[in-house]
C-alpha cells in the first residue's frame, strides 16, 4: 500500500481554504490526508473513485471552519454540491453527499455506493478513535500514514468543539452522529 502525499483536487482546495482554516489548516489538511489514504486502501479503487474519495475528504467537515458551526454535515454537503457542479462532476452528488452524509454512522452503511461509503466511513471513524478500532489495514501501514500525516492536534481540536457544542446545544448533543 503506497502512501500519497498529494492530490491536485485537495491541494487546489486547501490553498483556496487556508486563510479561513487559519491555525487549524495543518490539523484538518493532515485530518483529510489520512482519512483519504486509509479510504482508498481499504475501498482499493480506480482512478474515478479515487478523484471521488479526494472530493469527500476534502469537504467532509469543512462545515466546521467555512461555516463556523458545528452541525456542519448540511453546510459541508452543500459546498461539495457546489464544487462538483462547478468543475463538471454533478453526476458524482448522490454518491459524494452519501460519504459525507453518513461518516459519522455508527453501523455500517447500507444503500447505493456502499463501497465506497463504507470504506470512507470506516476511514474517518479509524482516524477519530486514533486507530484503535478493528481494522484489516496493517499496523505498519497505519504508522506510515500517521507520520507522515501526524496529528497536529486535530483531536484536541474535536475536544474544544465537542465541549463547547454541548454547553451551547445541551438538548442537541452531537448532531452529526447517525445509527
């Protein structure tokens, strides 16, 4: 399993994000980049899909920073539409709302695309829980992706948002976590 370190779709991205990503671009930047690599090894996909997994990557929680909220699958969804109609790949939408969408559910996704759905949602679960779930990647593989992409305090990150989430919406814990 090849490690990639670049992607032209992400990078265009992230240049165009990194004013309003301000001290957290390194964190979320590293956050997409390992979700991205553990997504395409555990999917194994061609070319199309990999463009695919780039886009989801990329906007999955971008809600969070170009948004300000953290209830942020609606705004992340609505700025992947926007892309994908800007740069000729609408047809991608139902597939790439459906990553973005269901990255937070908790059992395994049943519906169109599930290849890919699945294996980006095992992808960004794996890299929340700090590679402590189940997983058929090897440990070797995980180390390399963390290294060269380290977490440059992107958990911690989550923690701040988590609690000041909950002190602000106490009725409305987490709203992007689905069943």
């Amino acid at each position: 399993m090849r490690i990639m370190t670049e992607h032209p779709t992400i990078d265009s991205l992230f240049e165009e994000w990194q004013a309003q990503l301000g001290c957290d671009y390194i964190a979320y930047r590293n956050h997409v980049y390992r979700v991205f690599n553990l997504a395409s090894a555990l999917a194994g996909p061609e070319n199309l899909q990999l463009e695919k997994l780039a886009v989801a990557s990329a906007f999955h929680d971008i809600g969070i920073w170009l948004d300000e909220t953290f209830d942020y699958l609606e705004p992340s969804i609505k700025r992947a539409i926007t892309f994908l109609s800007e740069t000729g790949h609408k047809s991608w939408s139902t597939e790439i709302v459906s990553m973005i969408s269901e990255h937070h559910k908790i059992f395994r996704f049943h519906g169109d695309g599930v290849r890919l759905v699945e294996a980006f949602r095992r992808a960004d679960w794996l890299d929340v829980c700090l590679f402590t779930l189940p997983t058929r990647l090897p440990r070797a593989f995980l180390g390399d992706v963390v290294r060269a992409f380290p977490r440059a305090g992107f958990h911690r990150r989550l923690i701040v948002f988590t609690l000041w989430w909950l002190r602000e919406h106490p009725l409305q814990p987490l709203p992007m976590f689905k069943l």
